[in-house]
C-alpha cells in the first residue's frame, strides 16, 4: 500500500481526535522509528514519555511474551502471581508503602482524586459532599469528563458539559494562590510538578517546596500528577524529587509499561491508600498478571539500564548544544533531563510548520499547544545520536 492509502483509511474510517504528523510507522526499535516506505526517524516525542525505555526494548518484550504464553487476565476476583511482585518493586524504588493499579492515566487520576475524596470524609471531617480539590491552570490529567471538568483549555472543554463539581482552580506557579484557596473543606491539591501537555511549563525552584508545606500545615493532601515525568524523564525518578518534594499520592503511566500496554498506578502510604475498602473502586484489567510483568521488567530496565543519570546527563548536553544554536525564532529554551521545550515566538509562525520540517530530516517532534516543539527522546539515547540530531534542529531552527 501507498503511504497515501493508510492516511486515506484512517481519515475515512477514524474519528478524528488528533492531527498527527503524516508519518505511518511500520516498526520501531529503541530511539529509531521506521515508516511503511522503510525511512528512519529518531523519535523525539517517546509517545509523550511512555517509551522512556526505548522502542520494543528486548527485555520488556521477552517479559511481555513469556507472561503471554502463561496467564493474562485472572480479574482481580483472584489473585495472581505476579501482582505482590509489581507491588514490592514499586514500592522498593518509590519509597512509597502501597500502590493501586489501574490501565490508563485517566484512570489513576481519577481513583486519586476519589482517594482523596475520602479522605476528606473520612479522615479529616469534611461534611457528606463538600469536599474540594484544588487544581492549577494550564493543567492536563486526562480526558475523562471529571478531569476535563477542571481544565483550563477551552478546546478540552467545550460542548462536554455540564461538568462535575468540587475543583477550584488557581494560577500555577503561584504558592499563595493554594494558600489563599483552601478552606476547611478542602480535601487535596492536585498538581504536575512540571507542566507537559502545556508546554514544558517548569514552576519557580520552590514552588513545589512551599506547596507541600502548606498542604501539611492545613492538612490537605498534595497530589503529584508524575504520569509523564515520571519513571526518569526529568532526569530523576520523579520531577518532585528535583526539590525533595514527596507528595502524598503520585500518579504514574505511561513508561510504567514501557510502550507495551496500558498500565498505571497511584502511589501512596497505608494510611491513605488503605481507605479503600472492598467493592469501592476497581477495574476488570487493572493489575492483571500480564500488565504486572510488564510493569515489573520495565522498572527494572529504568534502574539496571542507569536510565534516570542518562536523562539527566544527556539532557543537560542537549540542553547546551540546543541554546548555542542562534535562531530568530526562539523565545525560550526550557527542561529538565530529557524534557525540553523550546518555545518559538508567536511572529515564528507556529511550532507545527518546524516539526514537518524536522520530519522532512528524519526527526519526529509534536508541537505542543501552538508554539513549543517538545523534545523528549527515548532516555536510552546517546550523544552520538544527539549530535546527529543537532545540525538538523539547527538547520530547522534557521530555516526562512
Ligand atoms: C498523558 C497524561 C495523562 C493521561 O494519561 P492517559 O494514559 O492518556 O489517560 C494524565 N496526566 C498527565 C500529566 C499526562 O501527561
């Protein structure tokens, strides 16, 4: 088939949520793509950070064929022998007592947020159906009709009222905002300690600190959305990590999978995860067995693999090289690790037209909102591939 008619047949026969790039992957294996007429491309989006691992990596796969040919789903009416497994190793390498798994980030979000709810109810009083939650503008948690409740971006919201209640929304970046918001009944604050879908929007050092201390003083749970920051991308396990900050839940997605299946999990202690009973949340694929060895061999190749020092090492490279290039374009150049955005001014034209030019060199970036190409490479890549990138950045970067 033409690369033509694969366009065709999703345009025809899909709705149209999205506006990718036209490129049609065929097959992927570490940092590189491959499209249906065999062109590479050096992947630079990491399915915004689900592939931190790299694509197809051998391990995960082996891990992922292995579980296949035993057991898949038991449903969580059972137990199954790799759930306890996942749980400890998350528990190991996040600090963190327990873990509740779930498929999608929506999901986890969501089951934070009744979480947290609860334990509003239960635990600090609030009466029957006044908890709040307090949210940030220029957030994005998912696309659930709750989470969408709470956005600040017209197009996430439009025509999908009426909309759930108890969110209050603040201005990010802005620890008295929290401050001035909470009252006897709010419940938690929900936050990503660095801003993706908005932009690589990173909060003054800290802000993240402050919000923390505030929400022990008032006794309100801080909520870390870490679902794309998560699991290394910013160079630490976690971006709250950055200022020591340990919220009480964090959410993660993502590259908890590595790539390979929808897996996602809140994080928390005992004493707030242990307020689920059962038969009050749940999910019929949430913790299956193949989800759990998935999950198990992708966190285990973030820490054998060294992934989280490469991230912060190499993205402090990319970081340098990147800010020596001198384009009139460019207003600001932000990241941490391996999550860079390089915002253009809006007189630039828009980041799209820059990401078709760098796929026309063989280099996949999505733009995000109108004018930040995000560059957040698979964490497994090396110098050498970055100082191929480079000159083609440059080039786009310079282009009339
Ligand atoms: C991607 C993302 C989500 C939603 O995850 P899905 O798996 O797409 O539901 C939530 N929060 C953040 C910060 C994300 O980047």
């Amino acid at each position: 088939m033409e690369i033509n008619q694969f366009i065709e047949l999703e345009e025809q026969y899909g709705a149209h949520n999205y506006h990718p790039l036209d490129v049609v992957i065929e097959k992927a294996e570490g940092q590189w793509v491959y499209d249906v007429t065999g062109k590479k491309y050096l992947d630079c989006l990491s399915a915004y950070s689900a592939v931190n691992q790299g694509h197809v990596h051998p391990k995960i796969l082996a891990a992922m064929i292995e579980q296949a040919k035993k057991v898949t789903l038991t449903s969580r009416a059972f137990r199954n022998d790799q759930l306890g497994l996942f749980y400890k190793q998350l528990s190991d390498i996040s600090g963190y007592e327990m873990s509740l798994p779930m498929n999608s980030g929506a999901e986890a979000v969501e089951t934070a947020l009744k979480l947290a709810r609860k334990w509003g109810y239960v635990v600090k009083g609030i009466p029957e159906n006044k908890a709040e939650i307090i949210c940030v503008d220029g957030n994005f948690h998912g696309r659930t009709i709750s989470i969408i409740s709470f956005s600040s971006e017209p197009s996430y919201k439009k025509n999908f009222g009426p909309f759930t209640p108890g969110f209050v929304c603040v201005p990010y970046n802005d620890a008295n905002a929290i401050k001035d918001a909470i009252n006897e009944n709010t419940a938690a604050v929900i936050l990503e300690p660095i801003q993706g879908e908005a932009g690589v929007i990173i909060p003054d050092e800290g802000y993240l600190k402050t919000v923390e201390t505030i929400c022990k003083f008032h006794n309100v749970l801080l909520i870390a959305d870490e679902i794309q920051t998560g699991l290394g991308r910013t160079g630490k396990l976690f971006a709250a990590d950055h200022e020591n900050v340990k919220a009480d839940m964090t959410i993660v997605g993502k590259a908890l999978s590595g790539g390979f299946y929808p897996i996602s999990a809140v994080l928390a202690d005992r004493k707030i995860l242990g307020l689920f009973k059962p038969g009050e949340h749940g999910s019929t694929f949430g913790g299956n067995p193949l989800a759990a060895a998935i999950g198990r061999a992708s966190l285990s190749v973030i820490i054998d693999e060294n992934l989280i020092e490469n991230s912060a090492t190499l993205g402090k490279y990319f970081m340098e090289k990147m800010n020596e290039i001198d384009s009139p374009y460019i207003k600001e150049i932000r990241g941490k690790g391996l999550f860079i955005g390089v915002e253009l001014f809006p007189e630039a034209g828009g980041a799209r037209r820059f990401c078709e030019a760098l796929k026309e060199r063989n280099i996949l970036a999505k733009e995000t909102h109108d004018h930040v190409i995000r560059f957040a490479p698979p964490l497994i890549i090396d110098k050498e591939t970055i100082d191929w990138a480079l000159p083609r950045i440059r080039e786009v970067l310079t282009m009339k």
